[in-house]
C-alpha cells in the first residue's frame, strides 16, 4: 500500500518563469507535510529549471520532477516516487495545494460571556435530522438488542482505555509538580488567568474583583497545580443506570473528579468508590424503568483480564524537582505524553459513555442524564429555579485546556503593543515547551510560531 499523500505541485507558465529567473538553490516558499508517523516536514530548494522538469532537493537529496507531478516522499526509504504528471500548459494559474490537518494559524475558541448560554456542540436542526432519520431507517428493519453501555454492560474494548487514561491523569499530575519546581508558574490574585514563566504578561485582561481600579492589570502571584489542571468534580453514581440524583441528595452523595468517574464507569475499579457492574443486559420495560436481569445461573465472577495496577499521586512534601536541563526535558516529554495521552483517551470514552455539562455553568455530570439537584448559580438562575441546563460535554467542559501565553524563545517577556502578534496555547503545553520538549503539531496553529514579531512599535505599526 503506498504511503498517503504529501501534497500536489501545479506549475504554470509564470511561476516556472520565476523559477527560473530565480538564482540557483532558490527555497520554494512552501513546506509539505504529512499526518502519518512515517512523514514529517520537510522543504524544497530549486536546484535547476528548464521548460519540462524542475530540479528539487529534498532533504539533502536531489531529484528530477515533471512539471505538475504528484509526489510523496518517504522518510524511510529517502525517495521520492512520482504518482502521476500533468501537461503545466493546460495550467492557467499558479496552484499549490498542500493537504494538511491543521491550518497554518488559527485563532482560540471564542470567549463566552457569562450572560449566555453555551452553543450545542451539534446544532439543534442537526440532532433533530438526524433523529428524524433513524426513526425512518428503524422501521424498516428489525429492533436490534440495545447495544452497551446502554443495557448496562461494559464496552470491553473501552476498559483498557480507562485504566491508561486514570493513570496518565496521576502520571500527568505527579509531572507537573516536579516542573514547576523549576519552571515558574503565576496567577492572578483576583481572576481565574495563569501565565507560564518568571514575569507575568503586561496585558489588562483582568475581569476580577475591583478591576477598574488596577485598570485591568493582573495581581500575580504563585500558581498551584490545582490552576493549571483545573480540578471539575462531580456527583459519584453507584449505579449508571439507576434513578437521577434527587435535589434531597446533593449533599450524601460523594463527589469525585469527573476523570475519575469517567473511568469507574468505563470499568475502573476503585474500592473507595463502588460502583454497580451487571453481567447480564437489563430489561427495559419503558424508556426510564429498567429492571435487572437475574443472574444466579452464572458462575462467580472471576477477576477482570484488564485490571492494571493504578498509581499513587506523590504528596508536596515528597516532590522532587529535576536535577539538570536534561532530566528537565526528559520530564517535560513525558508531560507531554501523558496530557496527550490524557486527552485522547477522554475523548474515546465519551463516545461511548456520555457526559452532560449545564449550559449556564461548569457543572459537569457523568452519565446518561443530568442531576435534578438545583444548585446552579448562573445568570438568570432564578427563572430556572436553581436547575441545570443540561446538554452534551465537551472535551474542553471535562478537562479544561486553560489557555496561556505563549512567550517566543527570542523574547523574555512580552510586550503590551505587540499583543496581537503572540500565540497562546494550553497551559501544560506552555509548561512542557518552555522545558525543552518539541511542540506538538495540533497546537502550532493557535502559537503562531510561524509569525514574525517586531522589535518595537514603530515595526508593527509598518506591518499590513
């Protein structure tokens, strides 16, 4: 099977006559690169041009290509392969088509105000059609059996998941506590906004208490692990599928990071937090009541084949911070790791087992529906009597990114009037870049690391 494709090179007559106007070795003002393991970024130099061919280099190795070549390029084999060629007269304009998966630069998720709702991750007028359309195909076909975890069984593919991403959120933890040891980390006193090395940003961007008094300017102090991971908790369930949390029981029941309970119901097994595990599908009699399945004929259950060891979370007092800048790079990588680790494997859960987050606060729940404890405190919470609005979760709703940012390595500290010209990207990420490890490709877009930045204002006022 050929390897995927890197990108396609249309050349017409014009941009051949610059090429080859252009003196030699001149850089194709373009990189390509590709999503797969196997390809990596790299460019291309103009060695020679005539009216048929284009002389390339890439990586170090020359290479004959026709005018208009689909190409890949393979970092194993160190070769180019020409896929096919089209004639570049029939080409009445300069076309450079490069497929990538993330955009050259992008900006952060819009801020929402408080004083409104936050959008569907799916449109209304989408979930509705989408509705419409299952219960047309259903009627068609015969009722299939309800598929878990719904009848109350564990996806088994999915609990290998859940011990993997239980153990990167404490590997992730035990990580950061060692890093900001040494790489210094601050907070503002008086709003929810962190910032990633010795001197916090100039930025009047403080919405906290008394604000227009210190006309926007942040108070910084030393930030905690507890600000970079933001800690969202929520209601335990001993049974998934069993009657909703009543207003009455809000404070019996125990709340737990939503990690946390995440992963118990996807198989987890912590003995602090039990949980129902049924080993036979329910019985539904209408869509909300449900009765167990009898399962005395079954032997006794044997321990599960996925169960792995958990690990412990290192106390402060025990913490121990790298002792050179090697060891702090090696650290600052497996940071990485584990967050990316994190994420994904989040992500996978919450296909299967699905998580609800109100729409007028952070108030996160675990399970198929929402709470009825009325405890939210938004805008306008009066008219909904203190209820949620429960829709589905995000992944940032679950494991918040907290935004920072990004300090280029040509500048210590950053500059009011060239704001508009920095990027910003997850606080962990921040963390582990300023650290020494390599910045990963999905967050290159809102960095901004292909954006120069001026040296004074007079530069960025010339900028178009």
């Amino acid at each position: 099977m050929p390897p995927p494709l890197v990108g396609i090179v249309l050349f017409s007559s014009h941009l051949l006559h610059s090429l080859v106007s252009s003196p030699p070795r001149a850089s194709l003002s373009c990189a390509l690169h590709s999503s797969s393991e196997n390809h990596h970024l790299f460019s291309f130099c103009v060695l020679e041009t005539n009216n048929a061919y284009i002389h390339f280099a890439a990586k170090g190795m020359g290479e004959v290509l026709p005018l208009g070549a689909s190409f890949w390029y393979s970092s194993k084999s160190g070769q180019l392969k020409i896929i096919g060629t089209q004639n570049f007269r029939q080409v009445h304009h300069c076309a450079m088509i490069v497929r990538s998966n993330h955009p050259q630069n992008a900006d952060l998720p819009r801020y929402h105000s408080k004083r409104e709702k936050k959008p569907f991750p799916i449109p209304i007028v989408e979930l509705r059609r989408a509705a419409r359309e299952r219960l047309k195909n259903a009627k068609k076909l015969p009722r299939k059996p309800t598929p878990p975890p719904r009848n109350g069984m564990l996806v088994q593919s999915l609990i290998p998941v859940a011990y993997e991403v239980m153990n990167a959120r404490i590997l992730l933890t035990n990580n950061l506590k060692r890093l900001m040891k040494v790489i210094p980390v601050l907070a503002c006193k008086y709003c929810n906004e962190i910032h990633v090395g010795a001197t916090g940003h100039p930025f009047k961007t403080c919405r906290g208490l008394r604000a227009d008094h210190r006309k926007g300017l942040h108070e910084w102090i030393t930030a905690t692990v507890e600000d970079v991971l933001t800690p969202i908790e929520t209601y335990h369930l001993s049974d998934r599928l069993g009657k909703r949390i009543s207003h009455e029981e809000r404070f019996s029941i125990p709340r737990i990071p939503a990690v946390v309970e995440l992963c118990v119901q996807a198989g987890v097994d912590l003995p602090d937090f039990p949980t129902k595990r049924r080993r036979k599908p329910v019985i539904r009699l209408g869509r909300s009541d449900i009765i167990d399945a009898n399962e005395d004929d079954l032997p006794d259950p044997r321990p599960s084949k996925f169960k792995k060891p958990i690990l412990d979370e290192v106390p402060d007092c025990e913490i121990v911070p790298p002792a050179n800048a090697e060891e702090t790079a090696s650290l600052s990588e497996a940071t990485l790791e584990a967050w990316e680790t994190l994420q994904q494997g989040a992500a996978k859960l919450m296909r299967k087992y699905p998580v609800r987050v109100c729409g007028y606060c952070p108030e996160v729940h675990v399970g198929p529906s929402g709470h009825k404890a009325q405890n939210c405190g938004a805008y306008k919470h009066q008219q909904r009597n203190g209820q949620h609005g429960w829709q589905s979760a995000t992944l940032d709703d679950l494991i918040p990114p907290r935004y920072v940012w990004h300090v280029p390595e040509t500048a210590l500290e950053l500059q009011r009037d060239l704001r508009n010209f920095y990027g910003q990207a997850p606080a962990v990420v921040e963390l582990c870049v300023q650290g020494g490890a390599a910045v990963p490709e999905c967050y290159k877009p809102t960095m901004r690391l292909d954006v120069g930045i001026p040296t004074n204002l007079r530069e960025a006022e010339m900028v178009v």
